[in-house]
C-alpha cells in the first residue's frame, strides 16, 4: 500500500466518522442516545453495519462522537460568530441571541441536542455523562467569563456571574421545551426573562 | 365464576397494575421511557411477562401508566398537603418548598420523573407527548392560579402568574439536573434564585 493511499483512506475514514456522528447528534436530539445504534445509523444513511462498527467499535463510541459533533455545531453557530463581536455586553448579547436563534429555528431536528443528552444521562454515571456534563461546563464557565468581562466593564449590573449564566441556561432551557412543544407564548416568555436579566 | 371472585381478580389485576407502573416511573426517571419494556419490568419484578403483556398490551400502554404513576407521586406529594396551608402565599411558598424537596431528596431514584419525560418526548409527537405536557400544563396552571391568589391577597408582588410560574419551573428543572449530577453549588444557586423570585 503507498503512501498516497493510505492518507485517502485516512481522509476517507475521517469523512465517514464525521458524517456519520453528525447524523447520530440529529437522531439524539429527537430519541435521545438511546435512540443512536449501530445499526438505525447504517439503515439511516444506507451504509453496512460492519462499515459503522469498523469506524465506531461500540454504541458507546458512537454516543460520545454524536456529543462531540453536538459540540462542535453549537461552537460553530454560537461562540465562534460572537468572538467577532467586541468583549463586553454586546458579546453576551451576542451569544444569548444566537443562542435563542439556535433554540427557535433549531439546527438539530429536535432542537437543542444539549438539553435532550443531558436530561437523559444524568442520572446514569459513565463516560456519556462525564462527556455531556463536560460540555455543559465548559459552556457555563465561558459564558460566565463573558458576563465578568461586560460587568468589569461596567457594561452589565454587578452580580455573581456563574449564578447568572446558571440562570440563564435554565430559562434558554425551558424555552427549548416550550419550542419543541410548539408553545410559542411560553417561547416569547422566555425571551422577556433573559431580556431582564440582561438589563 | 362467582361475582366475589371476579371482585377478586379486578382487585389484584389493580394491584398488580400500580405496582407495574409505578416501577415503570422509577425506571423511567433514571433512563427515560425508552428504558421501559415490558421484557425489563418483566426481568425486574419477576413477573412474566405475558402477565406485563395482559395488563398493559403495549409498550405504549405501559409508558403511559408510568405517566400517570408519576403524577399521581408528584400529586401526593407536593399539591395535596401544601393544599393544607392557608391559601395565599403560605401555600405558595410550601408548594416551592416541597417541590425542591422532591428534586433534592428525590422520591424517584433519577429525579424528576417528569423533566426527564418531558425532555425525551418534547420533540415526538404523539400520545406519550400528549399525555407528559399535559400534566406539565396543569402544574403550571395550578401553580399560576396560587400565585394568583396570592397576589390578590396582596402577599406577592404584581406580575404576570403564568410567567413567573413558567420562571420558577425553568430553575427547579436546571436544580434537577444539577442535583443529578451532583452539582451541589448550583441547586444552592438554584434555592437562592427562587426565594428571590417569591420576595
């Protein structure tokens, strides 16, 4: 085997993986991981079950790149547009907006994959839950960051930052449902509370 | 047969059902609907699961039996005493209490039964979603129409109940799933939000 065709088959692999995780990420945003096997992927994307279990090994493997590809869409449509915003209160503006957009006109069919995943793992220890309880931090922690920098600049009300991003989650979350639900009068609550909160 | 022991039956047969689905709920909270089949339950209670199968019929059948196990605990346990307490705040205030006892020292060994429901199904249509908002609804009418109270009793600031309510949900379910992941630091954020959102 040369070179060449070792590196296209690498290249080829990675594709797969990440088509194959991404579409794994939609399917758990509506039926949960529970909902994300080997084989519903392969009859899904019409691939074999053995080329799925080569690329994955086990469901569990494949749970963990449908967080990871759930991360990277959110990193993708939330923080990295807002970084071009100037630090300070239009930043957190500008996640909280882009945040509401991607719970309003979800990217994932069944709206935020976060909130499902996390719900659903949070009472079973395990890799899965350490991944998604992961990734909820690491959004919790940026943001509050975000928010210590607008207050620092006298930009938003002096208040413990994590309890407001908290607080915020919690009412994005909420909204989410409401969303899913298709109740649009709790949706436009939602809205006015991160709007006050933000005041 | 006679009419005694057909009395009999349908007395057992009751029986039998409650307990089914009240463990149905148990399961549910720790790994969402999906972990709920007749085969499990089966396996857990030691049951056969023809037996499951003449009660219940469907998996369906049983999904939504443990709906209805779940509100029927979450009923007993936070609305009929709190109904003991003088309408107005008092009883505003012990259905807060009692349903943050229920998220922090939890009936249901996953918690919430309904925020892990409501999160799995909200994208689902169907009778399991139809059934989960349902109950999701008539709590926050229920708790918006105490807060009415009151307010009009003067006992609680002015402003929109069915909001506030859709408030006070948003953050006990954020400290649902912090208590599931064992997040102390944020169910006292949690606490501290909501006493401040029922000064």
């Amino acid at each position: 085997m040369t070179e060449a065709t070792t590196d296209q088959r690498l290249v080829k692999g990675a594709r797969s993986r990440a088509v194959i995780a991404r579409h794994a990420a939609d399917v758990a945003s509506v039926e949960g991981l529970a909902g994300v096997s080997i084989g519903r992927l392969a009859g899904d994307l019409g691939i074999s079950k053995s080329g799925i279990a080569t690329l994955f090994k086990t469901k569990e493997a494949l749970q963990l790149a449908a967080i990871r590809a759930g991360r990277e869409v959110f990193v993708e449509q939330i923080i990295t547009p807002s970084l071009r915003e100037p630090r300070g209160s239009a930043r957190v503006r500008a996640l909280i907006d882009r945040w509401l957009a991607y719970i309003t006109d979800p990217v994932f069919p069944g709206g935020c994959f976060r909130a499902t995943v996390l719900a659903e793992f949070d009472s079973r220890p395990g890799p899965v839950r350490d991944a998604v309880a992961g990734d909820h931090d690491d959004w919790m922690e940026f943001l509050a960051a975000e928010i210590r920098k607008a207050q620092e600049m006298g930009e938003l009300a002096e208040r413990d930052a994590e309890a407001l991003a908290f607080e915020i989650d919690a009412i994005v979350g909420a909204a989410n449902i409401a969303r899913q639900l298709g109740d649009e009068a709790r949706v436009a609550t939602a809205r006015q509370i991160v709007d006050r909160l933000l005041e």
